[in-house]
C-alpha cells in the first residue's frame, strides 16, 4: 500500500515539473527574453536625403562704383548696371523633421555684362583735359557656394511655402573689363582677368509642391549679397602711362529666381501629406 501512495505521489510531481517547464518559453517571450523574430524594430528615424537641381534667373545690382581718381575729382556716376543671366545649381540635403531641412548648394552663374558710366569737370575747359567722361564695361563671371537651412511652414493640399537662410562663399571672376574716355580719346583696359572670392549669404522664401512621395518641385526667390569684386590693375592702349589700379565694383546683391527639383533618395515617405492622398 505504501509503495503505490509513494508511486502515485511520484508521477504527480513529474507531471507537475513538465508542465512547469513547458510553460517556461511562453513566459520568457513574454518579458522580451524569447526569440529574435519576437523583438519590434527600432523605430524609423523619419529622416530623408534628398538631391537637388536648379535652374533660374538672377538679376544683379551693383551698390556703387569707385576708383582712385574719384577721390580727388568732381566725378558724378550716371549709370551702372549688371545684366540679368541665368544660373544652374545641384546640391545635397536632409529633411530633419517635419518642419526643418538643411543642405549644401553650388552654383555657376554664368556670365553676365556689367556697364557703368561717369563724367568729371575738374576745373579745365572742356572739351580739354580738365574734363571727360568713362565708360566702362566687363563680363563677370561667378561661383556661389552656401550651406542652407529652411523652416518648412505646414502643407495644405500638398503645398509648402517655406522661409530660409544661408551663409557661404561668392567666387567672381571680371573679364576684359575696358574703361574708353571718348572726349581725351583714350582707352584703358585690365592686364588680366582677376578673380576675388568673398563671404555670401542668402535669404530665400518660396513654395514646394509634391508632385509625388519621392519628388517635389520648389519656386522659390532669394535675396544674394555677393561682396565687392574689383577688376585688377589696368593700362593705357598706347602706353603713354604706367600701370594703375581699376575700378571696384562694390556691395553686388541679386534678386534671383529659382525652379528646384528635390528627389528623395530611397522609399521614404515626405514628412507631410503629398498632393494625392
């Protein structure tokens, strides 16, 4: 009789230490502890890289103009101007949240025509030697790097009007810049092209549009300060003088239109809705 009880009490425990065991990997699943496949992903970052190209049109304005000679004579500038070209730009960038991006841009900007004219009466008859007139003109050529920031201000109906910023670098190159005194009869002209490379910064405000997940096209118009470029020193055509310093062409800005295209590199979705959902 006892060895049945004993035998009986035995089987109980076994079944009861079975049980308990094969209820252990449910458990441990439970608190995290079970397989690979039963850990969640980390969430995504929200992040996403985009390309960039532009094309557009700038539209310079030069601050003022000076030489040496202004100093001393009773020199009045009647004209200055700087052609209208357009501009090609790519860049790099990121959407760091819904309502910030960043990127890098380069830019060439073509050549453009700079035209200025003055006239000066230093006390002598005219016509004569005491008074005449310059004109001058060059072609300026320029490079804009900038690193740029926007603030994305909501969307509706998959549009974004957006502000920004950006600080960089304006490399402008003057070329065959020529200074022509029709009354004296004399032309002077630059001895080379000079290249001056200067601090730039931007202001940008504009409209994106989703035209899918991964493209948007962007019309935006930016406020460009480019600095001073000055032309190098220049020379008589006939050699009747030495070499002198040119002319500066001070505090250049642009009011410059652009068309962007932005493609979002991989499969993320834009942080806002997109024009067809």
């Amino acid at each position: 009789m006892k060895t049945t009880s004993v035998c009986a009490l035995l089987g109980a425990v076994a079944s009861a230490a079975l049980l308990t065991l094969s209820a252990m990997p449910a458990s441990a699943a439970d608190l995290g502890y079970g397989s690979v496949k039963d850990i969640p992903p980390p969430a995504p970052s929200g992040r996403a890289w985009y390309l960039r190209g532009t094309i557009g049109m700038k539209n310079p304005e030069p601050g003022s103009i000076w030489a040496d000679e202004y100093a001393t004579g009773a020199f009045n500038v009647h004209h200055k101007d700087i052609k209208s070209s357009t501009l090609y730009g790519f860049g790099i960038g990121i959407e760091h949240s819904r309502w910030l991006r960043f990127d890098l841009t380069g830019e060439y900007r073509g050549k453009q025509l700079f035209v200025a004219h003055d006239s000066y009466n230093n006390g002598g008859p005219c016509p004569g030697w005491g008074c005449g007139t310059n004109e001058h003109t060059a072609n300026l050529k320029s490079w804009l790097g900038l690193a740029n920031a926007y603030v994305d201000l909501g969307t509706w109906h998959g549009v974004t009007p957006y502000v920004g910023g950006g600080i960089g670098f304006a490399s402008i190159t003057t070329m065959g810049y020529k200074d022509v005194n029709v009354p004296r009869n004399s032309v002077w002209f630059a001895e080379n092209d000079k290249t001056t490379t200067n601090f730039a910064w931007a202001l940008y405000a504009g409209l994106a549009y989703d035209v899918t997940p991964q493209l948007t096209l962007d019309f935006g118009y930016r406020y460009t300060d480019l600095g001073s470029v000055y032309t190098g020193s220049v020379v008589p055509f006939d050699g009747s003088a030495p070499a002198a310093r040119g002319l500066e062409i001070r505090d250049i800005t642009s009011h410059d239109l652009l068309l962007t295209a932005r493609y979002r590199l991989g499969g993320n979705e834009p942080m806002y809705p997109v024009a067809f959902k």
